[in-house]
C-alpha cells in the first residue's frame, strides 16, 4: 500500500495478505535461511544460518559465503522462548541472539577466539513454487469483501507425491501468488485451511460439488467467504504492462547500502546508443513494495520505466529492504532507512559511465515523495527531484484529512466520520509525545474503550469496526515506521531544495490531497529560493494516477489504466528539458 495507513476506523486494504510481519510463532516458522553481515575488524562477511528438522529435532548448516565455506556442521541449535543459540564445534563459535515479536529478526552476538560481534540475523523469504512445476488438482476462486473492498482470493489444491494434500492461495488483486498453505483438510462435507504467515484460517463446507461457503478468519475477525470450483482463474486487464522484446537493454543489478550492510537488488534499463543518459531511481510508496510497486496486478513503476527508457531516460527501479531480492528488514525501517537506500541507489549510478553523472534524479511515489528530499540535501549527487503525490505536510495532518476524504466518499455519516477524525488525532498527539510503547498503548486502550461504548450497534457489527480489528490496527501504529511518519514534517527538507523539482499530484487523490500538500510543497520552495520548480494538479487522476471517476481506492483493481500517460509525457519533457538545460 501507499499512504493508506492503517487506522483505527478504517481497515488496512492489504491486510489480507500483505502483511508478512504476522508470522506464526512456532517451531516450524523457525525454519528456513537467516541471513546478516558480521563485521569482523572492518570487512563485513556475510554468514547465514539454514535452519531444517530431521528425526523431529532441529539441525542446522552455517554458511559464509564470502570465505568461500558451505555447509558447516552446527552441533547444537536451541529455541528458549525467545532466546536462539548456535553453537559451531569446528570453527570454536557461538551465536546467542534473542527473537523479535515478529520472529523475522533475531539480534545478537557471534562469540569465536575470545572475541564478540554484533549480528543480526533477518529471515529469509521462502522461494515461492512455481505453478507451472505442479499440476494443481483443484482451483478454486472466491470473492472477500473486506471493508468494501472485493479482494479475490485463489486456492490451488494439489497432492504430493506421498498422496498428501497441499495447496497455495493466491490474491491477485494484490499481486500475492504461491502463498504456502499451512495445512488444509478437505472431505465430501468440508474444507478447511490454515496460512501460518498471515494468522489466516477458512472453515467451509460444500454446498455441492463445486461449491463451499465458509468463513476467513483472520486478525480477530470473521468474514464471509464462499468458493467456486474453476477451471482457470479470471485474468486482470493491464493493457499497458510492457512486453518483449524490447527496444532497449535491461540489466539486473545489485548495490550495497554500506551504512546497513545490505544488498540491494533492482533493474536498470538503459536506452540504445553509447549514452551517457540522463537517469532517474524510482522510490515507491509505503508499504512492502517490489520494484515494480505492484499493487491489485498493476505494475506503475514497470510501466514507467518501459516509457522513460524507450525516450531517452536511463532508469534503475529496485525491491524495497527486506523484500524480493534486497537484503535487510522491512519491518523495523522507517522512512530515513529507505532514504538512506535511495541514496546509496544514486551514489550507485554515479558510479557507471552510461549514466551522466551531472544529471541524476529521483522519481518519489507517495512516500518516495518524502524520501526524495531527504536524499537531496545530504547529497552532491542528485541534480532534480520529481514527486509523484508526495506529501508536503506532516504525516499526521495528512491522515486526518485522509481518514475524512475515504470514508466520505465511503458514503460514512459525517457524525462517524468527525468521531474518528477526532479519535485518530488524539491517539496520535499520545504516539508523538509518549515514547514507550506499553504506556502509550495503555493510553490509547482508554480512549478507545470510550469510542467504542458510544458506537451505535449497527456499526459494531461491521467486522472492520470491532474492537478485535482496531487491536491488530493499534499493533501496527506503534511501529518505528508509522512513529517516524506522523511525526515527520517533510518541509524543512524542502527549504532547503534548490536543484530543479517537479511535484504533480492527481486532481482526485484522496490519500495524499492535492490542493493541501502541492501548496505547501510551493511555500517551502519558495523560501529554498528555488528558481526551477513546479507544482501541478492533474485533472481525474488518483493518487495512483488512474483516471478515476472518484478517486476511492476501491477503483484501483477495477481500472485497467496504471498509469497515466499524459502524466508519463509531463515528466518525460520536464526531466528532458531540466537536464538539456543543465547539460
């Protein structure tokens, strides 16, 4: 997602199966490759850990890659709770780190030759299975509505070669596919099914012989869900998805964020010809995004490359930290973490001799809207910044005056709708100004006990309403990303901004408003003394720019346009006139 927060009155769009920090705490989740950087006197050596059960016991392996070993006999691997311990014989070390909440992070230390070093260790995402190496059996489709939005949900049954059943769900509005099912159960009467990954579980029962209807549970909530035996899934419409071949060379690349001790992994796509071309890094929004923000099976930052690139513009797009093929943790970065990526994607490209160092940019989504000037006034390496509904204004005032626009448009009464404005401010003038965590829950906790008492019954029953659903939410505010973001005032960056900036926002984006942020982005480039900018409102575009008749977020999936091209044309010709200027 981009700039949908998750708030209280209002249910995260993606929670369904996006939110891969919610993962089964148990021994089985354990399982699998962790992987970090240890720095041993300055050279960082990266060691991974693969974690599998033989005879019902845990066994391990230890690699380090960069010395060239593999396989290294861990003699003793340990789960206390929280706390981790591995014990390596042959080379005399010793790991003993402790397990965050969401068991993806394991922090501690490496004790060997009488010495001790920090490593974090970050869980690896399993490799998804490709639906092409199985005959699935069975596929069945179903419909979830999940606060107003229909979100289809794909379950792939198919039998493993002891004859046991196995199956994978997909979201293809989400761009989730191959998601494991932890286990499912299926007679004549019934089905059933657990996700471990995502907290997720379906009891149903068939109505005939191709039909079951059943329930999705799932953050405390319970939803209707029926299923429909297909013989092949129903396909998205994205006309504007580029394919081969194509008129330009396409490479995949990694860089380093030296500062985190990360990889970072992306595509560069270079025009035809000798070059050197002006470039741009494309920053996505917020939310675990891929290189291609896919988002309900649109692919905008795929779309976008393919335009600039066959124009004359060098573009590098690259997967978030913590998902695809980068390195890091997702989960426990804020927005100054992924600024920091961004930068160290332009120093990259700084360094290559297709690339014409004197006119370098960064396109900004949203959230990569904040991360843009961020970059630009601690780097001699960045010549112009385009912002793409990039926000102007605080966090916390752009949420607010989100929550009103969607559930206005939601058709909510306006009483609802000025009751939750005025709970979600309150909760987060307590997230600013109190930093522990339990405290402020406890505060939180109160004032929500007092909404909820006031709500009329009709609205209790809404699943998005409940007190379960505004828990799982209440988990997610008090992350380290969503503390930086309502607290983050992008301004004083701005002011700072002299290189040439282009910010377009869409006429009809309800997640970053137009008129509030492109006037504020104004007055702050105005007192930088900015002398090349603009600040446009594009009319019938949402904050994806889509044409849109309103805006809601429910239109994205409908939509069959991903990304404007009249929008695409406005940047081409900006970014090719600032950097002929320049040139």
């Amino acid at each position: 997602m981009h700039l949908t927060i998750p708030r209280l009155s209002f249910l995260c769009i993606l929670f369904v199966l996006c939110s891969t920090m919610l993962v089964a705490q148990s021994r089985n989740e354990f399982l699998g490759e962790w992987k970090g950087k240890l720095n041993a006197g300055g050279a960082l050596l990266t060691i991974v850990f693969n974690v599998n059960v033989a005879d019902g016991k845990l066994v391990s392996t230890m690699d380090s890659p960069d010395q060239g070993a593999y396989g290294i006999k861990v003699g003793g691997t340990v789960i206390d709770k929280d706390n981790i311990t591995f014990v390596v014989p042959s080379v005399g070390g010793r790991y003993e780190g402790k397990l965050d909440e969401s068991w993806v992070i394991i922090k501690g230390t490496w004790k060997q030759a009488g010495q001790s070093f920090d490593l974090s260790l970050n869980k690896q995402a399993a490799k998804s299975v490709s639906p092409d190496e199985i005959e699935f059996d069975e596929i069945y489709q179903g419909k979830l509505n999940a606060g107003g939005y229909d979100i289809r949900l794909v379950l792939k049954i198919y039998k493993k070669d002891s004859g046991e059943l196995a199956a994978f769900i997909d979201s293809p509005d989400q761009g989730a596919e191959n998601i494991t099912v932890s286990s499912i159960l299926k007679s004549e009467d019934e089905l059933f099914f657990e996700v471990n990954l995502i907290k997720g579980a379906y009891k149903g029962k068939f109505k005939d012989e191709e039909t079951v209807e059943g329930t999705w549970e799932q953050a405390g909530q319970t939803m209707e869900l029926n299923f429909k035996l297909v013989d092949e899934v129903e396909k998205l419409k994205r006309p504007q998805t580029p394919k081969k071949p194509y008129p330009y060379k396409e490479e995949e690349v990694k860089f380093g964020n030296d500062k985190a001790g990360i990889d970072l992994s992306g595509t560069f796509t270079l025009p035809n010809g000798k070059g050197p071309f002006p470039t741009v890094v494309l920053v996505t929004g917020s939310g675990a995004q891929d290189r291609d923000e896919t988002i309900f099976g649109h692919k905008p930052f795929w779309v976008i490359a393919d335009y600039l690139t066959r124009n004359g513009i060098a573009v590098l797009r690259y997967d978030e930290r913590g998902v695809g093929e980068s390195e890091g943790s997702f989960e426990t970065a804020t927005t100054r973490d992924f600024a920091d990526d961004a930068n160290a994607a332009v120093h990259y490209l700084s360094g290559r001799r297709e690339v014409d160092r004197n006119n370098i940019g960064i396109i900004g989504h949203s959230e990569g809207g904040l991360v843009a000037p961020m970059v630009a006034v601690n780097s001699d390496e960045m010549d112009f910044i385009v912002m793409l509904a990039g926000p102007g204004l605080p966090g916390k005032d752009i949420l607010l005056m989100q929550t009103e626009l969607i559930s206005r448009v939601a058709v909510e009464s306006e009483e609802d709708i000025s009751k939750a404005t005025k709970l979600n401010k309150k909760i987060y003038d307590i997230i600013e100004k109190e930093p522990d965590n339990d405290a402020a829950l406890t505060k939180i906790n109160v004032l929500l006990d007092e909404y909820y008492a006031e709500l009329h019954d009709s609205v209790k029953s809404n699943p998005t309403h409940s007190k379960e659903a505004m828990q799982a939410n209440l988990k997610k505010v008090m992350s380290k990303w969503f503390r930086f973001f309502i607290s983050y005032d992008p301004r004083p960056a701005l002011e700072k901004i002299t290189i040439p900036v282009l910010a377009i926002n869409g006429e009809k984006d309800l997640q970053v408003p137009p008129k509030e942020n492109l006037e504020a982005i104004d007055r702050a480039l105005t007192i930088a003394g900015n002398k090349n900018y603009k600040t446009i409102e594009l009319p019938g575009l949402n904050h994806l720019f889509q044409t849109s008749e309103t805006g809601a977020i429910t239109e994205y999936r409908k939509l069959e346009e991903t990304f404007s091209e009249d929008a695409m044309e406005l940047m081409k010709d900006w970014i090719m006139e600032v950097t002929k200027r320049k040139g």
